[in-house]
C-alpha cells in the first residue's frame, strides 16, 4: 500500500494535468472564436468612437425617467448610416443609466396586434430585475468605480432597474409588419418607459410621422481621427501591426463603417500577423463596400476642403453620376458659399469664385449641346466643367447647410405662370390682338389695379364694375387669381382686400351668369361630329370588283 501510494498520486498528478489543459485550451479557443466586434464593444463612453454628444444627451433623458418623471417626449430617435455604432450607443447609454433592455429588431414581426400583445402591458409595467437587491448594488458599484465622470448614476438616483424598449430598424418594417408604424407611434403616447427607436433613413416617410413624436438624434459617420486610436487599441491587443496609413485606406474603403473594418481586422489576423498600405488596399478593394450616395453627400465631398483634396479625379467623376441631372445644379447653388482654402483674402476668394462661374457658364454651353443634339458622349467633359472643376477651385469651408437647388423651384414656378398667361390671353384675344408678351407686360399691369381698387376702395360696393370688366374680357375667377400672380405687386395689393369682401366678391360670381369666349365641350363635340362624318362619306370604290361566287356558279353552269 505504501508502494502503491505514490504510484496513484503521480498517476493522478498526470490525469489532472492534460484535463487542465484541456480546460484552458477550450477557454482559449473559445475566445478566439468571438467576434471582435462582440469582443471589443464599447463598455464605457469614452471607447465611443464619435457620438458622445449625442450618447450624454440621451442619458440626460433617460435620468428624467430613473428620477421617476416623464419628459416631454417620451421616445428619443437615432439616426444614421449603418455600422456607426447606433445600436451599440444605446446599449451602453441604457446600461449606464440602470436599465434592462428589451430589443425588438427587424428579424421578429413587428406588425400592429403583435406590437400590442408584446408591448401593450410592458410599457406601464417595471423590469422584474428591479427588486434584485444584488443586481443594484453591483450596478452601483460598477458606477462608483467607473473613471469616466459624465456618466448618470441614474439607477442609484432613482434606487431601482428599471426597463427600457430598444425598437431597431423602424425604417424597416416591411408588409408584413402591417399597422406597426402607427401602433409604435399609440404606445409613445402613453408609455411609462423609455422607447428608444433607431434606424438607418431618416428620410423614409415611415420614419417622418414617427420623429414627431421623439428626440431627434442624428449620428453622423466618425472621422477617421476618432477611429484611430480605437483600431489601434484593437490592433494592439490581438498582436496585428498595421500602418498609420494602411488604417486611413480601410476608413475609406468602407465609409467610415468601423464594425466593418473590425471584421476586415479580425478575417485579416487569421493569415497574417502585420498589414502594410498596399496589403490593405489590395485587401479593402476586395472587400470595398458600396454606399447609395445622396446628392447632400456628394456635394459635401466636392466642397469640402479635406474630402475633396482626398478624393482621386476619378473618384469625382464617379461622383457626378450618382446623378447626373442634379449635381451640376447643386453646385451651382452652393459654391458661393464656399471659403476657399486658396483664398487668403477677399480678392483671391473672388478671384476662386470667378473661375469656378466660369467653368459652370462652360458647363451650360456643353450640356445645351448634350441634350439638344443628344451627344451623350460629352458627359464627362460635362462633369469635369460642372461639377470637378468648380469645386475644385471654391474647396474649403462652407458656411452654412447646403442647400437644395432654387432652381428647380423656380423653374416649376416659371412654367406655371406661363401656363397661366397663355389660358388669359385665349380669353382676351376676342377683344384684343396681342400675344403673350403683349398681354404680360402691357395689359396686366393696367388691368389689375383696375380689378383691385375697387374691391379695396369701394367693398362690397366694388364687385359689380369688377364682374362687368372680367366679363367684358370674358375673363373668369381663376383668371382674376391668375392675374394677380403673374402681376409684380399682386400679393402685396390683394392684402388691401377685407376677407369679407373676397367672400362676397367669390359668392357674387358663382351666383351670376357670364359670357363665354368658347365652350370646350362643345367644341369636342362638334370636332367628333366632324370625324364622324368624315368617316360616313368615304366609301369603297367598286368599280373594279370582282365576285367570286358568282364567277364560280356561271363556271360550274357552262360546264
């Protein structure tokens, strides 16, 4: 037994051992199988790369909820690009803050009657979690030792956990999810916890309706300097060495998505210990990602002094056909309120805007030849003068938003005022002989004060002598409107009536009879009468007819 006693111990020693090993071989393989975006997610405000702003004022609205009061609004929206880290934001934020999530996201059905049976009763109830007296003190301590000052002890505020509905993708929601919209907007209105709604297009008329009701948060793609430090903290940490500028070629590869250059990262370290610039740009061309650009995008990188000096020739014209028909346009509106980097004084910066106006005047000569001739081929000629070109010269800081081009406005302005004055002149012209031009600058001038000083003058007294003139021009009351925008100082001038008196001037009207200059019914009538007719007397010539039966009866006779 005592020989024997060893001999077990060292053989217990030996089984111990690989079954050790074994263990920490699992735990090692197993985090090295995470994901590093799991892996690497943000704990604390200060790993957010950009957003802070927004992450600390959505806290600050979650406090009002944990302190036991309901704000205003009763729901914050999040909006942004995808892979910026919106849903990760409001994880931490509600985290911090001392609150259980509840996530619904775009894989479950989000529709009317399942928004009500899952959320009806949970927006007036408390997270279980609540009464875990354990759970709290940790949470408190968690917050007592956090380094970072900004963040909200909002759970040791308010003493309880507290339950918080993330709604993600609401832009989302398909056919399927029938009436969700609507309903998610009913339960903001009367829910007694925090609703946090994301989604990726702001513009989306799902979304429209539903940012009334909600804080807006606008998360913008973070810079490459607020990336940086983050990716190399990453890169540090899981042995990677990778280049200053080989971290600038991913950022601009993937716009700006750092989830997606934490999975480039992560996919890149399983072949390789150490990545050069032109191993990332072979690497991120292969893995490029395709972003539908909108025109205030693409404006903002032609005139922006750091994109567009960063941005190939290439890359520029690609940008002008994102669409074509309204860039040039977009930089016509806006190059003027551009700072240029070129310009050190107000001489320079007009001498840059100069050059840029002329270019655009080069543009318009090209682009009258593309589309009236149809030589499509000069589209990038048309793209270097319109839109590289001018941008090129006015690059730099640019005052204000960017603006949507007037000029579309004002050409849809123009067409229906046109339309207007060639409706007035077809009714005038059995009283007068003159075109268009004429009409405008001639008749109008003179007719409207003649149509308006007496209902502003005289009152209800007025509308007779106004009825009989637009009667004697065979002029009617959507004419008189018509007249009054088309006149310089209509608008002005209309203010001088009482609403009483265009009430009786419009009753009047209706209630009397008026000469007509011609009726369009009945000329449609008449001119099908006309066709009619026209049909009935062409008739088939005969003359050289031939009757095969007949023909053929005489045949079968003779024979």
């Amino acid at each position: 037994e005592k020989e024997t006693r060893p001999i077990s111990t060292k053989a217990a020693g030996k089984s111990a051992e690989p079954a050790a090993n074994a263990g920490d071989l699992k735990s090692t393989a197993t985090a090295q199988s995470d994901l590093w975006t799991e892996k690497y997610k943000p704990t604390k405000l200060k790993e957010l790369c950009g957003h802070k702003t927004s992450a600390m004022e959505i806290m600050k609205w979650l406090s009002w909820w944990a302190e036991g009061s309901i704000p205003e609004k009763r729901a914050v929206l999040i909006s942004g690009p995808p892979g910026i880290g919106k849903t990760t934001t409001a994880h931490l934020v509600a985290k911090l803050s001392g609150f259980d999530v509840l996530e619904l996201n775009a894989s479950e059905t989000r529709s009317k009657s399942t928004l009500k049976d899952m959320l009806g009763a949970t927006i007036s109830n408390r997270s279980m979690l609540e009464f875990d007296r354990r759970a709290l003190k940790k949470l408190r301590d968690q917050q007592e030792s956090e380094e970072d000052k900004d963040v909200i002890s909002s759970a040791t505020v308010s003493g309880t956990k507290r339950l918080a509905i993330i709604m993600d993708e609401v832009d989302g929601m398909s056919g399927g999810d029938r009436g969700g919209s609507t309903e998610l907007i009913q339960l903001i209105k009367r829910t007694h916890v925090p609703i946090i709604c994301i989604c990726n297009d702001r513009m989306s008329p799902k979304v429209r309706s539903l940012a009334n009701h909600c804080e807006d948060m606008r998360f913008r793609r973070p810079t490459e300097q607020q990336m940086r430090a983050r990716l190399n903290t990453i890169a540090f940490r899981e042995g990677l060495k990778i280049e200053p500028n080989a971290i600038s070629q991913l950022v601009k590869s993937t716009h700006n998505d750092i989830r997606q250059i934490i999975n480039l990262m992560s996919s890149y370290a399983l072949n390789k210990g150490s990545m050069s610039y032109m191993e990332s740009k072979a690497f991120s061309n292969l893995n490029r990602k395709e972003v539908a650009m909108g025109p205030f995008d693409v404006i903002s990188k032609y005139l922006s002094g750091s994109e567009n000096a960063s941005t190939s020739f290439s890359d520029k014209l690609d940008l002008y056909y994102s669409d074509f028909s309204i860039m040039p346009l977009f930089v016509q509106e806006n190059y003027i309120d551009n700072v240029p980097n070129d310009a050190s004084n107000s001489a320079e910066e007009l001498e840059c805007l100069s050059r840029a106006a002329d270019l655009i005047a080069e543009a318009d000569v090209v682009e009258n030849k593309l589309r009236g001739s149809q030589q499509w081929g000069l589209m990038p000629l048309h793209a270097a003068l319109s839109c590289v070109g001018p941008s090129f010269h006015v690059r730099g800081r640019h005052q204000g938003m960017y603006r949507f081009p007037g000029w579309l406005g004002q050409n849809s302005k123009g067409n229906k005022l046109s339309r207007f004055l060639k409706d007035v002149q077809s009714h005038m012209r059995l009283r007068v002989s003159a075109d268009k031009t004429e009409i405008r600058k001639s008749y109008i001038p003179a007719m409207v004060p003649e149509l308006i000083n007496p209902l502003a003058n005289q009152g209800v007294d007025g509308v007779p002598d106004v009825i009989a003139m637009m009667d004697h021009y065979y002029l009617s009351k959507d004419h008189w409107d018509a007249m009054l925008e088309l006149h310089l100082d209509g608008e002005r001038m209309l203010k001088r009536i009482p609403t009483a008196v265009k009430s009786a001037f419009t009753r009047e009207y209706k209630k009397s009879s008026h000469p007509v200059a011609f009726n369009a019914a009945a000329a449609a009538s008449s001119a099908k009468a006309v066709q009619a007719a026209s049909s009935a007397s062409l008739k088939p010539d005969t003359e050289d007819y031939v009757d095969d039966d007949e023909g053929g009866d005489e045949a079968v006779l003779e024979g």
